[in-house]
C-alpha cells in the first residue's frame, strides 16, 4: 500500500539514551539514572511563533519560557549578523504624527548570544512616547530591560540624538550594558554565530547537579549537602541566576531541610537570597498564568501555595539583625507588638484567627452552624490583622472578598446568588448601599461594620490570586477552611516587612505601590527592599546627588528613595492615600453618606463614564455590568521600577497631575455633609477610588 505525503513527512519518534542540559555553548550528557525509564523525544508540534501587533521582544519578555534552548537555537538559524542594524532601528523616518510603530532589530554578537533591541514608538500632540526593550538571549543567563521615556522632540535634533540623549543619563542596569548596545561599536568578527564560550569545569559540574535535582530530587540533595561549604555556597549563587523555578526548588528544598543546621542556614540563605528565589518562582508562575500556560515542567501553581497552619511551625518571628538586612531597610516601623520576640510565633493559632475572623466582620460570613459558607475567598489586610492578632492600623479595613469559577455565565449566576445568600434580598432596608467601580463591588453599612468589597473578576485558583496581591504582608487567602499563602507572606509576617521589588510593582504601577507599602508602616511592617545590581546603583547615585532634585514625580524605586530623604515627599504621598478611601467612621450614617457618594457620582459623570469615582449600583443582579475587561490581578505595568525618571520628564508628570485635579476640582466638598474633625472619623475623601 502506498504511503501518503503525511506518512512520508512525519518521522519516528526517537528513542534517547542519556540525559542532556546545556551551560553556555556546551552540550552536557550524562547517564540516565536508576529510576528513569528511556524517554522517547519527539519533535516540537509549533514553530516559534509571535503575534503580528507585538514586537518578538514582548513575547519574549512574558513568555521567559525557553526551557530547552529551543528559541535560542532556533534563532541562530535565522538571524544575520548585521553591523549596521542600530541606524535601521533609530531612524529619522520614524517620526510621524499621532502614529505607533514597531521595529525591531535582532544581532549575534562575539560571545554567541543574541541580542534583541525593539523600540516602540507613538506619538501625541505634545510628546513622543518611546518604549526601549534591550534583551540578551543565551542558552543561560537570559536577561531583558525595558525603559519607557516621554520626551519633547526639538525640531534641530535628529531623532537618534533625541531619543539618546535621554537614554544615556540613566544608570547601567547590568555590566553587559557598560559593554554592548554602544551605537557603532559591532565589528566583524569570527562567523555570524561568534565564538563557543565553553564554561568553566564547575559550571558544568553545577549544571547537571541542577539537572539531577528535577530526576532525583532526594539522592541529588544528598550530593548537595556533602558539598564542602563554600561550593554549597557557590552552587546557590549560581541557582539564583536561574530564572526557572529549579533554581527557587532547590533553595527551598535546603532551606527546609532539617539536616543542615541552624547556623549554616542562617549563612546560607541570607534574607536577600530567599527572597530573591522567591520572586524568581513567583515571576514565572505569573508569566504562565499570563501565558495560559496549564502545565509546568517544574512546578504547578497548586504546588507552590503554602498552607499556612498545616505548617504552623514555620512562621517564627525574626527581628532584622544583619548588617546587610538593615542596610536594604528603607522604613522602619514604629508600631510593633511587644510580645514579639526571637522565635515566637509570628502569626496567631487557628482558632485565634478564626474568632479574630468572625468577630471582625460581625459575623456576616458565619452559617448557623458556626462555619463560613463555601465558595468566598477572603483575602487583604483585614486577613493580615486577625493573622497576627494586630488591631492597630487596620480599624477602617475592608472586607475583601472574590469567588472562583470557570465558566463565565455559571460563575456570574453563581456568584449573585452567593452575594445575595449573604445580605438577603432585604439588604437595603438593612441599611446596604452599593457602589461600583472598576471590576469592585462595594457595599457599605455604617460604622462600625466594614465595607465588604467584592472583586468581581473570575480566577481560575487560589494560588492565581495570591500571585496578584502586591503587598507581601497581606499575601494571604482564607478560603473558610484553610489559609494560604506564598514564601513572600511567609517571609514578610515572620520578618514584619513588605518587600519593596519589581515583582509588586508590576502588579499595581504608578505610584499607587509606593504610597502602599507606606500605609502598611503604621500597620508595623517595615519597608526592606530586593536588591539586584540596577538597584544599587540607584542608591548609590542618591547617595552622591544633590537631594533639591528630588520629586514626588519620580517613579519606580526612585520614588520610596524620595520619600526616606524628604519627608515632604511621603507627607504628599500618605495623604494621596488618605484622598482615595471611602468615607467611613462613626458619624456617618446612610443618609448623608448615599447623599455624597451620589453627589460626587453626578458631578463626575459625563453621561459615558465616570471618570474614576464610584457610581451607584440599584441592584444585586447589576454587579456584573460594571466589570471591566482588565484583570488587575496579572495587569503587567510598564517595567520602570529600576528606572529613575529624569528631571526633564517631571513637567509632563506635572501636567498630567493638574488635569486631575482640575477634573475633581468640582467635587463636593465633604464638610457640606457632615461636620466632622479628624479625630471622629477614620478616612475621609473627596476621590472615591479603590485601592
């Protein structure tokens, strides 16, 4: 019988014999271990692929999932080594009005990695806007930078000196850019590929050391512990720069591990270190929930939630004692429990907590039996505080609450009736009112029960949920039974800090992250930063310059920098918080406080949206009219944590500022309803937006 054009092109799968990874341009091959059985390899369904509207940098960037060397090698069969790329790149016919354009330029340079460089450009009627993504690609240490900039384009200067002239003031991210991406600096060299870098004996030795990890993961920390202990030291740097979870694996499985001792862990894995896995991990989970990605080879969403009282154990308090510890402390907290000592428990027992839960919201959430109704996820600040017990700082907290579905129409019928199992058709009479804005529920009584806010977004699972909180201290989900969270809410309760990084910033962005992690001061967490090399340099560039320049219209990290040396700047920001709560305190009943939030609704409202503040909802069924189409909890901002903003950019900042305010400016002042000082009511607010 004869073969179809199908049959002839598809080729047996092959049988493989060994295992093999990659460390630089080195192939490694090593025998298959006892316990595996020959793979069978088969080749790759889909070739690589990007979408038309975004640049390849972009899928890069949020993909990060070039888990066998796959794109890389794919990518040196298609690129050419071009030494004048960068003048098609920065190029003069860009410039157009009102317009957005893509380009992208990808290179081999002389060590064989690639090189990716994409500008992204649009224009307004008074600025330019440029999105710069710089990425280096290798079979390791794969990195990727991105800086957005604003500027006025003067009509004398070509667009190449323009848009560099604003790039070069900032700092260095990495020690491959006082190198590479210097216009003009390429030259012919050995081959479009480059040359093989062939590592160093060691890496090699670690390379398959971490690949044994993922086949045997109990002989394997074996082999590690018997290290000597500067190679054991050695061997976690080197997971650190791993950007899959195997990397985070591995630090954690040592970390945990009950045979190394106190005093070696302690020298092992500084704060710094377990942070940093801990972000790596969380970074690549939320690339595939971003991505869709179901499956992972090293480590599902489920897997990497803790479940906080089956390992009660863990959450120990530890005062900040290093000296590196409390060089990366930008904040201290005044406000810390006495009780608090070396080795105490950091959180409350369970059933503490749950008393703590139910008398803290009244009782709302408990049945007749004395359980919390299935199907709610609580999580938040309010969650924080009957965690550890801690009253002070979270007297106006609300009630946040969201549900978990999978299908669109069964989750909105589903939750409408929940919500509606809770309050009872009779909620206004109990006094309820309802308010909405931007994917938020809200529904207030008056004091002293709390405003319970429901995220009305669909999550497919907890553990996508707890990947969205930005504040590390409240990185916790109470789902009725249990409690969960990730290593960053572990880390923050038992150190009573939030971690400052560009994991949290990415999730909320502007300055909103800032001002956040301030108000949990007063809550009792200190504000430690995530060092990495662009960091240090931002510190070390505020340690030297004149502080006069400094401005609440910096961004990023830059901004928390401000505000420890100009307490100006975090007065300007802890008020900008205090301006975006709803009205709440013990003088406020329903009357006047339906009369104001409406009031400020129709001055606001331009009969197509109400630009940022809270409208009434008349109904329960109508919760999901008002959802919106981004889901803050995967929202990826513009990555300028790392960024400083320049001085010229700080008058658009400006600009931008007093068209909101001008735009609010009309809003009722809250004196006309209520005569209130400050020390009678708890938040007061002429901005109505959830944060």
């Amino acid at each position: 019988m004869a073969r179809t054009k199908l049959e002839e092109k598809q080729e047996p799968p092959k049988i493989i014999d060994h295992n093999q990874c990659f460390e630089g341009d080195l192939l490694i091959t090593f025998p298959l271990q006892d316990s595996q059985q020959p793979p069978i390899l088969t080749k790759l369904k889909e070739k690589i692929r990007h979408r038309d509207r975004d640049p390849i940098s972009f899928q890069i960037e949020k993909s990060q999932h070039d888990k066998s060397g796959e794109l890389y090698k794919s990518l040196t069969n298609c690129v050419y080594f071009n030494p004048e790329g960068y003048k098609e790149l920065f190029s003069s016919n860009i410039m157009s009005s009102f317009d957005k354009k893509k380009y992208d330029l990808i290179k081999i340079d002389e060590d064989g990695s690639i090189y990716i460089d994409s500008l992204v450009y649009s224009a307004r009627s008074y600025a330019q806007s440029y999105k710069y993504s710089k990425i280096k690609l290798s079979r390791s240490n794969s990195y990727c930078h991105r800086k957005f900039i604003r500027v006025s384009k003067n009509d004398n200067q070509s667009v190449e000196n323009s848009f560099i002239s604003k790039l070069m003031p900032c700092s260095d991210i990495t020690n491959y850019d006082k190198v590479k991406f210097k216009i003009g600096s390429y030259s012919s060299f050995d081959g479009p590929k480059g040359s093989p870098f062939i590592p160093s004996y060691k890496k090699i030795c670690f390379s398959t050391l971490k690949q044994l990890f993922s086949i045997d993961k109990e002989n394997t920390l074996k082999k590690i512990k018997s290290l000597p202990f500067d190679l054991k030291e050695q061997f976690i740097e080197y997971c650190l720069l791993e950007d899959r979870p195997i990397g985070y694996l591995i630090i954690w499985a040592l970390y945990n591990d009950k045979e190394i001792s106190k005093d070696e862990k302690e020298k092992l894995f500084t704060l710094n270190v377990l942070i940093g896995s801990a972000l790596k991990k969380d970074t690549w989970l939320r690339n595939n929930y971003e991505m869709q990605v179901e499956d992972d080879v090293y480590i599902s969403g489920n897997d990497s939630k803790i479940n906080v009282y089956d390992n009660y154990e863990l959450f120990k308090f530890k005062e900040l004692s290093s000296e590196s510890e409390i060089r990366h402390r930008l904040f201290k907290s005044e406000v810390k429990s006495k009780d608090l000592v070396d080795g105490s428990p950091s959180i409350v027992p369970k059933e503490e907590f749950l008393a703590n839960f139910h008398r803290e919201t009244r009782g709302l959430f408990k049945d007749e039996h004395g359980n919390t109704p299935k199907g709610f996820l609580f999580i938040g600040g309010l969650i924080t505080s009957c965690l550890t017990g801690q009253a002070q700082g979270f007297e106006s907290s609300d009630i946040d609450v969201l549900m978990l579905g999978d299908s669109n129409e069964s989750f909105e019928s589903a939750y409408i009736s929940k919500v509606e199992n809770i309050f009872g058709e009779d909620y206004e009479d109990k006094g309820y009112s309802i308010h909405a804005m931007g994917g938020h529920v809200v529904f207030s009584l008056q004091h002293p029960n709390r405003t319970v806010q429901f995220n009305i977004y669909q999550f497919k699972d907890i553990n996508e949920v707890l990947l969205g909180v930005d504040i590390d201290c409240s990185c916790f989900a109470f789902d009725g039974t249990d409690v969960w969270t990730l290593e960053r809410g572990l880390l923050a309760v038992n150190h009573r800090i939030n971690i400052a990084s560009q994991f949290s910033y990415r999730i909320r962005g502007g300055n909103q992250y800032q001002r956040r992690l301030l108000k949990y001061l007063s809550r009792g967490y200190d504000i430690h930063y995530h060092n990495t090399p662009a960091i240090q340099d931002i510190v070390n560039h505020f340690n030297t310059e004149d502080k006069s320049t400094m401005s609440e219209y910096m961004s990023g990290f830059q901004l928390l920098l401000a505000a420890k040396y100009n307490k100006e700047i975090e007065t300007i920001l802890n008020q900008s918080t205090k301006d975006r709560s709803l009205p709440y305190g013990p003088q406020w009943k329903k009357e006047n406080f339906d009369r104001y939030m409406t009031q400020c609704f129709e001055t606001v409202y331009d009969g197509y949206s109400s630009s940022g503040v809270f409208c009434p909802v008349e109904t329960i069924d109508d919760l999901f009219q008002y959802l919106e189409s981004t889901k803050e909890s995967l929202a990826m901002e513009d990555n300028n944590w790392d960024i400083p903003t320049l001085p010229e950019e700080f008058s658009i900042l400006l600009r931008d500022k007093d068209e909101e305010d001008e735009r609010f400016s009309q809003l009722p002042p809250i004196e006309q309803f209520l005569n209130l000082n400050d020390k009678e009511i708890f938040v007061t607010s002429k901005i109505q937006k959830i944060e």
